[in-house]
C-alpha cells in the first residue's frame, strides 16, 4: 500500500497503512460502549520515553479488562518503536509526539455480518503533542477547578486500568469548562478527597513535604511514577496521602503530572492562590522538573515556551 511521504502512518491489525486507512466497524465493541483500553508515551527531542514501561501498563489494563492481544508486550514494544521511526520525519525540529496503543475487545460475529475480522481491534499511532495549545500553562500556571462529578469509586471500577471509557472524567471536564474555559478539572473522590484530572495526576506541597493522593483511587500514571522517584532521589519527602480541599488550599505549591506535560505548576484551584502572590513555579516543583528535564535530557519547559502565542487557547484534549 502506497504511502505518502507527507502523511503519518498508523499500524492496524497486522499492517502499516496511511492513518486515513484505518477503518473501525461501527459494531466495534469500543464504540458501542468504550470497551477497550489504550496508552500513550511520549517522545523528547524525537527520542521515544519509557516505551516498555507505558506498554507494560497496557498489558495490566488489557488483563484487567480479559482481553487477549494476541502478543506480547515485546512485540508492542518493537511495533510501537517501528512505527515511530516511520513517521519520525514529519516532526519539525521543535516538535515531538503522543506514540501509543488502542485495542478494543472487537466486533462479536453474528450471523450476516460481513466483516472479515473478528476479535480484538488494534491501532497504533503518532500523534503531535499539542505544544501551543498549553505553552501558556507554563507560563501561567495551571487553573484547576472541582467539578460536582466525583470519580468513580474503585469498588465500581478501578480507575488504575487505562480504558476507553472516559466519560466520567468528560462530563466532569465539560462542567469546569463553563465554568472557565481554560480551567484543568481535578475531581474529589466519593470520599471527598482529591483524586485526579483527565490524564493527569495532581501533587500538592506543604512544609517542604511532597503529597499526592493514594494510588488505589487514581490511575498509577508513568509521569506520577517518575515525579515521586526523582524526588526521592532528590532526598525529597514525598508520601502517598487522603487529601482534601482544605489542604489544597493550604498548600505552599502545587502541581500537575501528566504524559505530554511531564510536570506543570497549578497556580489556583477553585480561585483560591496557590502559595506566595506572584508565584508560580515554586521552589519544589521547578526542582523536580528540572530533574526531569536531566532525565529526559530535554528542556520541555523550554520547548513548550517556544510555541508561546499571546492569546492562545491553553487546552487541547
């Protein structure tokens, strides 16, 4: 199959092909009710990062929900990095991207149906990070404002499997868009306590001590992951805690940990300021990232900086 040089690529059930090749029956069973998994890692200066262990987490996801790939993580590791390869030349220079996997359980066969495959659905795929859309949240900092929705309780469905099934965090997020539109939804878990956002993981510092809400409520992000063991290894105190509004509120910095953002200081939540006037990356969270930043052996920050458009929308999902 035939692919142009100027269009990215993605992989679908056994084969590389053009991304508007990709065809998903309607009767997909992700389509009809998100039932499916996915993850997502991303590249720094076109170098892919922690690819195995993103794929591992897959794997979890995949077992959690009964679903059969096929193959191993191995061989999606390998898939994931070949597919990167063949669209590594479309990136520009200051530009980098999502690389991850979907899988869905599939179509179930009935009779008539017509459709040549049956069984677990699986895509590939590279996608820009939206580097513009959110260089002005490490500029500014990010709002983040409390939705009435609360996360669904683990005792419901854990939220530690990556599934398709968003539409508890979406509602949540369209509720805190109009309120602000540029608002960051972190929602309180059914105990009241400060769970998590669409995609990322909320960390907030009090007396030089790092806190970030309990694993068994959120999904155990890579980001998150690697926050905590840079700070630690930084000889910083960080624990795993309930935490409440009243301890956001409270607290000297906080922060934000996800994928494409690594990490990114919150500045407000529900309106009320975040540590000192005038502050927003305070000294914990510029020293964390700023390890990140070695680890990585990018400047992300900086990169981020570098698509700074005054007056740009700082949201992109």
């Amino acid at each position: 199959m035939t692919v142009r040089a100027n269009e990215r690529v993605a992989w679908f059930n056994g084969e590389f092909m053009p991304e508007s090749q990709v065809r998903i029956p309607f009767r997909d069973s992700s389509w009809l009710y998100g039932d499916g998994c996915f993850d997502l890692t991303r590249t720094f200066g076109h170098r892919l990062f922690k690819v195995r262990e993103h794929v591992d987490r897959l794997y979890r996801s995949l077992k959690y929900l009964r679903i059969d790939p096929g193959f191993g993580p191995e061989r999606m590791c390998a898939l994931t990095e070949e597919l990167f390869e063949r669209n590594r030349h479309l990136l520009g220079a200051d530009d980098d991207y999502w690389v991850g996997q979907r899988i869905s359980r599939g179509v179930k066969e009935v009779e008539g149906d017509n459709i040549d495959h049956h069984g677990p659905n699986i895509v590939l795929e590279c996608n820009p990070l939206p580097l513009g859309k959110r260089a002005k949240l490490f500029k500014d900092g990010i709002r983040v404002v409390v939705p009435s929705h609360r996360r669904i309780p683990p005792d419901s469905l854990t939220p530690r499997a990556k599934t398709h099934n968003y539409l508890n965090l979406i509602v949540a997020d369209q509720e805190v868009q109009s309120i602000d539109p540029e608002a960051w939804a972190v929602l309180l878990d059914v105990n009241g306590n400060l769970c998590e956002g669409m995609g990322s993981n909320i960390f907030i510092v009090r007396d030089g001590e790092i806190l970030t809400p309990r694993e068994k409520f959120v999904l155990p992000g890579v980001s998150r992951q690697t926050a905590i063991d840079l700070a630690r290894a930084e000889g910083l105190t960080l624990r795993e805690a309930d935490l409440d509004l009243y301890d956001a509120y409270n607290a000297d910095e906080a922060f934000l940990t996800s994928t494409s953002l690594c990490v990114c200081p919150i500045v407000k939540v529900n309106g009320v300021k975040i540590g000192p006037e005038g502050q927003v990356w305070g000294p914990v969270t510029t020293r964390i990232t700023e390890a990140y930043q070695r680890l990585v052996d990018h400047d992300f920050v900086g990169q981020y900086l570098k698509h700074y458009v005054e007056g740009a929308e700082a949201r992109a999902f």
